[in-house]
C-alpha cells in the first residue's frame, strides 16, 4: 500500500519560507525607521510580530516527518538524510562566504563565522538543525519506551525549558558552539510530531484567533522591549512567551485542514533552496530600490517579499531541473 503524501504539511513548509522571507524584509523596515517610529517602523513591525511563527513551524514540522515510534535505525537515518542537509550546507556556505569577501568580511571573519555556525546570518537555522537530526534516533528510542501521551509532556516541559534558556541566551549572549543550538528548539520539534495526534477539543478557528491576538500582543511588546529595553529580542525571539502560544496555536489549526495537492504544497519540496538563496535576492533587490518602491510600508514590503520569493522559488526551480547541481538544493 502506497502511503499518502500529506498535504497539509507540505502547505505548512510552504506558508513557513514565505513567512521567513516576509520576516526578513519586514526587520530591515523595523530597524531602519527606529528610533523615528514613523508609518514604516510600524509596518515593518507589523509583519514582523506576525511572522515570528516561521521558525517554529519549520522546526515543528521536521518532528512531524522524523519522530516515529517504528523508525529506522541510527544508521539507516543518517544514511538516508546526511547528504541531503550536508551538501547543500557545505556548498552555500562556500558561495556565501565568498559573497561575504567581497563585500565586508575579512578571511579571518569568515573562517571563525563558518566554525561558530554562521557564514551568513540565516545559516544559523541549519546549523541548529544538524543538532535536532543528531538526537532523533535518540528521540524515537523514548518515543518507542513512553508512547505518545508522555513524548507529549516532554514536549512541552522542554519548550519551557527551552524559553528560560533562551531567555538567559538574549541577555547573556549565546553560545558560540553551534552544536549547543538545538537545545531549546526539542520542545518544538517533539511537539510538531506529539500535537496531530492528540484529541485537544478546540476548533481551526481558535487557534487561528489565538495567533491573532499574540501577533497584535507582539506589536505592542516588541516596541515596549526595543524602547525601554534596547532590544526587541525579548518578545520577539522564536522562543518568547507570545511566539511559543502563537506558534503552537497556528500550527495545531494548521494541521486540522485536509490539504489536497496543489501548485502551492509543491512549493513545499523547494523550501530548503528558497531558504538557502533568498538573501541574495533580497539583498539586491535592497540595493535597486533603496527599499522605497512607493514610499508606503506595507506596500514596499509585501512587493519586495514576493519578487524575493518568486524569484528565489524560479531559480531553485531550474537548479533542480539540472543533474549536477540538483543535490544543492
């Protein structure tokens, strides 16, 4: 029997590198326009509040499809799944670190940003990511041990875990050994697979509502943090109280829809090579237009969001149709 492709997890990939674009741009709008708070500040803080859920969707998502009670073996695992993350890895890590040369780095820059996990600033999201595929057949030997009730408190005892170290993270800086990332984002990653399968009694629409309200929650708390704090990362960051409730709620309602293939959930299997090159497009498409298309904010950002991600999605498109390079992406 074939198994069914699941749909609605591909749209989640989907909706989450669009977010993770919007985000990217809607930050360079936020910070530029401070301290001035002008129309395009609150724009850029806008979408900014409303897209911090792109992480832990991503992250949520790979527990879905990598925690499983009859998993493969640790062998069989990394087998199946190292090439896929490395050589993309290693490969854009190369031409980003070479993009950096050029342009503001030097090689002693580059070499420590490579060890310390960011040849460029987005790299941090994969590196972190080795982490979660390192201690997954760990993960699928408890979840074999304590089924799924027990693997779903752990969950959300170690996204708790998870906030307070992040939380000492922000204020005391961050641990410069990539290998250390993975730490706090196990809640998240245990509970993307735990929560599609628990029989919680709420509707679509509730957590659609919840995600609403902390997304207004963080407009507010991302500028009180940033003016008497110096810094919005306290309510901003993937792992803050209102981006955890946000998070889980979209993505509990998320999992709810029955999706049916679709132009949009075969964005899904271009994600990684979207993430991967979306900063060069963004960054020049900075540089044409100064960020100003028509002075508006909200409509700056949304053109630049969907000319970086169009763009991104077609060249990763024609990377994948060529034999030699499709393995980057």
């Amino acid at each position: 029997m074939i198994k069914k492709r699941n749909y609605t997890q591909d749209f989640i990939r989907a909706l989450a590198i669009f977010l993770v674009i919007l985000l990217h741009i809607s930050a360079y709008f936020m910070g530029d326009n401070w301290p001035a708070a002008n129309a395009n500040f609150w724009s850029g803080t806008f979408f900014d509040a409303f897209t911090r859920v792109c992480v832990p969707l991503f992250v949520m998502s790979s527990g879905f499809f990598l925690i499983k009670e009859k998993a493969e073996t640790a062998e069989e695992f990394f087998k199946k799944r190292t090439n896929k993350l490395l050589t993309p890895l290693i490969f854009w890590s190369l031409l980003y670190s070479e993009y950096s040369y050029h342009a503001h780095a030097s090689f002693k820059d580059l070499t420590w940003s490579f060890l310390s996990g960011r040849p460029y600033y987005h790299f941090w999201f994969l590196f972190m990511l080795i982490g979660l595929y390192m201690v997954t057949p760990f993960i699928n030997t408890l979840y074999r041990h304590y089924k799924l009730r027990k693997m779903n408190i752990l969950g959300f005892a170690l996204l708790a875990l998870g906030l307070i170290v992040n939380m000492w993270n922000i204020h005391f800086g961050n641990p410069s050994f990539f290998a250390l990332w993975f730490i706090p984002y196990l809640g998240y990653f245990i509970l993307g697979h735990t929560l599609p399968k628990m029989k919680y009694k709420f509707s679509i629409s509730a957590g659609f509502v919840v995600y609403a309200v902390t997304g207004a929650l963080l407009v507010g708390a991302g500028y009180w943090t940033l003016s008497t704090l110096g810094t919005s990362e306290y309510a901003f960051d993937y792992l803050s109280p209102l981006v955890i409730l946000g998070s889980l709620s979209l993505y509990a309602s998320l999992v709810k829809l029955d999706m049916e293939k679709s132009w949009l959930t075969g964005i899904a299997k271009y994600t990684l090579g979207i993430y991967l090159i979306h900063v060069l497009f963004m960054e020049k498409f900075f540089q044409l237009t100064n960020k100003v298309i028509s002075g508006n904010g909200v409509l700056d950002i949304l053109t630049l969001t969907f000319a970086t991600f169009l763009a991104s999605w077609a060249v990763v498109f024609i990377i994948s149709k060529i034999p030699l390079l499709k393995k980057v992406i």
